[in-house]
C-alpha cells in the first residue's frame, strides 16, 4: 500500500525568482527592482529563508526572452542560475541551493561538472531541478520543441549519465599523500563509456565528488511521461495543483509509480507551488492582490486559454458560463499539456464565467497553488492540506510586494512551526540532510 498520510514535518522550498514583483508589484517604491540583476538581490532573499530555516532556495530557469512581455515585467530575464547559485553560497551556511539545468539543452557532461562543482562550492547543498523545458529550441538551432514523450527519454538518459558521472570520481580516490608522492588512486577513477540512443559520454567527471552524500534531484513536469519519470529518480516534485483534490491525486499516483519501479512511496516528496499574497488583514491581503493584477495582460490571458483549449473567448456574452459542453476538441500540440489538462478540468468542474477565468491560476498563475490572507489564515490553508495527505510540504512563490515576501518568511513559516508542521532548527548543513535526512 502507497499509504495516504504526510510527513510530520514539511519540506519548504522559495523560489529566488521575484514572483512578488509580478503585475504592477515591481513599480512600488519598496520593491528594489533596480538592483534584479545584482546577485546582492538574491542574497539578501536567500539568508531570510535562512534565518526561517527553508530547506532551499529554488530558482527556475528559461533560456529565452519573451521580448512581447518585457515591456511590462521581467519576461523570464535572469542571470544563469546555477552561477547565481554559487554567489549566495558564499553568503549562506546551510540552506539548500536548487538550480535549475535543462536535459533538452545541455550536454550531461557539462550539467554533472557544473552540479558538482556548485556542490564543493556551498559545502554539499547543490540540488538540481531537472528541467525538459518548454521553449528557447530556437536559441539551440531547433526548429520546435521536442515531443513530451522525446524529451523525457532523453531526460532519462541525460540523468543516468550524470549520476554515473557523479560516481565515476569517488571524493576518496583523492590521496593527497605528500610522504609517496601520490596525488590519486587513479584506479578508482573510471570511465563510464556511455553510447546509448541519445548520448555518448566516455568519462570519468574531471571532478571528484564531494563528500558522502549526495545531490538531491527535483522534477516539475506532471504529465505522464513526466510522473513516470519523476517516480523513477526525483526525490521531490516541484507541482502545478490548484486545489487540494489535484495535490492529493498527484501525491498518491507518485507514490503508486514509485513503488512500481521498486522504490519506496516516500522516497518522491510532493511539492505544489503555493502562491503567497500575505497582509496584516485578509481586506488589505485582497487589495494587494488586486492591485498586482490590474496590470495584468486580459489579451494574453484569453491568447492563453485558446492555446491550451482551442477556445475563443473573446467575445464570449458577459455573465455566461463557459461549460464543457462549449470546449472543442483538444489542440493537437499545446505548450504544456499539464496546464492544458488542468484547465479543462476546471471548465468541467466549475462551469466559470471569463472573468472568472480570467484571473484563475490555470490561465494566469502556472496553475498554482494560491493563497490571499494573512500568515495564519496561510498557515491553517496549509496544515488542513497536510494533514488531508495532499503535500509533502511546498515551494513558496511569494506574490503582491516585497513585505507580503517578508510576511511569508518571517510569519506564516514561523506559525507552521508553532503548529508543529516545521523545524525551528537545522539538523545538518547539507540539502540532503533537510530533505532527505
């Protein structure tokens, strides 16, 4: 039996992309927008969560601008995670450090050099979330993007490669032995002669591996292909659940796959990503959440359902339902077919008006989780989903200002803690020591 309860204790993660900076949000006076692409920005995010004793910090990755959206937001600009990663390490002593690496785009050579040198850098708190992606071929001489079915059996391979890379310079081949004069048990350090149908890697990795641990491994794609595969390796799930009804059906599917492929129902951690609109009150949290939206691109949005549906709302009646009876049949290629899937069943399940849709996190918030109150009404939404074994814990995307981002860290983690739901100390200083330990 897969088993339904959580953990005791969640796992939290925080994205360092500034979702709270979203909409109109980057245009208050407090939100130091000026400084987005100074490391410093990161930094001072990273030793909030902390000092809140996070797990780790995440940040996603796009390789590619969207030039349509850069007038009025970020539109996925961002310097090189996995670089910026290695800055806050300096800076931080224990919190987990997740980057984010492409198997659609990068060579698994690169990916494992890269990974293992971030872990010698923080001290062993590398994490790296395993990305297909979604676009930027474009920018890696590919006309489209790879079928979902492709990318995830390269992204298999890609991730075999690694670990293997990962294994083939054990940390202690490395002697240091100034009386012989022997550096290395070379012996130890072999190559992993990979030819396999998408790759061709001889090894061994030009760096040893760092210490007796290892790297945790997160996954964020929920279609079939992507659930067959996070089951396979993932250690956590970085999700897209709306409700509590589609984190608990992902939750026990995960762990029902991960005990077929001989793993254990609790070696995949879920992990939905929670939207955070945070105020002293629920009437300013709701004001300041519609203040972040009324910036927002209506066109975009209804561009956004059709993409995904194949409907055209644009002139659709005001005050009429959409049913799903007005859906036509699915689109044959979407963007992401999870997206796609959770929005028709919100259609289905709901019957919402456009408005409605309009503002619905399946159309204009990645389809996650979301939250508008206060840290407490925060912390009760998130232990009721708990204990209903929904969730294994949470990445927080803080949105609506910096102080609702504060709020998150310095308020409603501490109220989870004080309902037992979260440590109030480290028990290690690796990220496989928060996450795994």
């Amino acid at each position: 039996m897969t088993g339904t309860t959580t953990r005791e204790s969640l796992h939290i993660g925080l994205s360092l992309a500034p979702t709270w900076l979203n909409g109109a949000a980057w245009r208050r006076e407090d939100s130091n927008v000026e400084a987005l692409f100074d490391p410093a920005f990161a930094i001072d995010v990273a030793q909030r969560a902390e000092a809140a004793k996070l797990d780790f910090v995440f940040r996603p990755d796009a390789l590619f601008v969207n030039t349509a959206a850069l007038p009025s937001g970020p539109a996925f600009a961002s310097l090189d995670p996995t670089l910026l990663m290695a800055a806050v390490a300096g800076a931080t002593r224990a919190i987990g450090l997740l980057t984010t690496l492409s198997t659609t785009f990068w060579p698994p050579y690169v990916a494992a050099r890269q990974l293992m040198s971030l872990d010698w850098i923080s001290g062993g708190r590398a994490g790296w979330n395993i990305v297909t992606a979604l676009d930027g071929n474009a920018n890696f001489g590919l006309d489209a993007m790879p079928a979902a079915e492709e990318r995830y059996a390269r992204a298999a391979e890609f991730t075999d490669v690694v670990r293997r890379l990962w294994a083939s310079f054990p940390g202690d081949a490395v002697l240091a032995d100034r009386e012989t004069g022997r550096f290395a048990d070379a012996a130890r350090v072999t190559p992993i002669d990979h030819a396999g149908a998408h790759y061709r890697v001889a090894g061994p990795l030009n760096v040893p591996r760092f210490g007796a641990g290892r790297i945790p491994l997160v996954q964020a794609g929920a279609s079939q292909a992507g659930r067959d595969f996070a089951a396979g390796v993932a250690d956590a799930v970085f999700a897209s659940s709306p409700d509590i009804a589609a984190a608990a059906e992902l939750r026990t599917d995960l762990r029902r796959r991960a005990e077929a492929q001989g793993r254990r129902p609790d070696d995949v951690r879920v992990m939905p990503g929670l939207s955070l609109t945070l105020a002293a009150t629920r009437a300013e949290a709701r004001d300041l959440f519609a203040e972040t939206q009324r910036g927002a691109d209506t066109r975009r949005a209804i561009d956004a359902i059709k993409a995904m549906v194949g409907l055209d709302v644009t002139d659709w009646p005001a005050g009429r339902a959409v049913r799903s009876a007005d859906l036509p049949d699915a689109p044959a290629t979407v963007r992401s077919r999870t997206h796609a899937d959770l929005l028709r069943r919100l259609i289905e399940r709901d019957a919402p008006t456009v408005a409605e849709l309009l503002v619905r996190p399946e159309v204009v918030g990645s389809a996650h989780w979301r939250i508008v109150g206060t840290p407490q009404d925060a912390a009760a939404e998130i232990a009721q989903w708990a204990e209903a074994g929904a969730i294994d814990g949470f990445v927080a995307l803080p949105g609506g200002s910096t102080g609702s981002m504060h709020m998150v860290l310095e308020e409603m983690v501490p109220c989870l803690a004080d309902r037992g739901l979260f440590r109030t100390a480290y028990g290690g200083t690796t990220f496989a020591d928060h996450l795994l330990g």
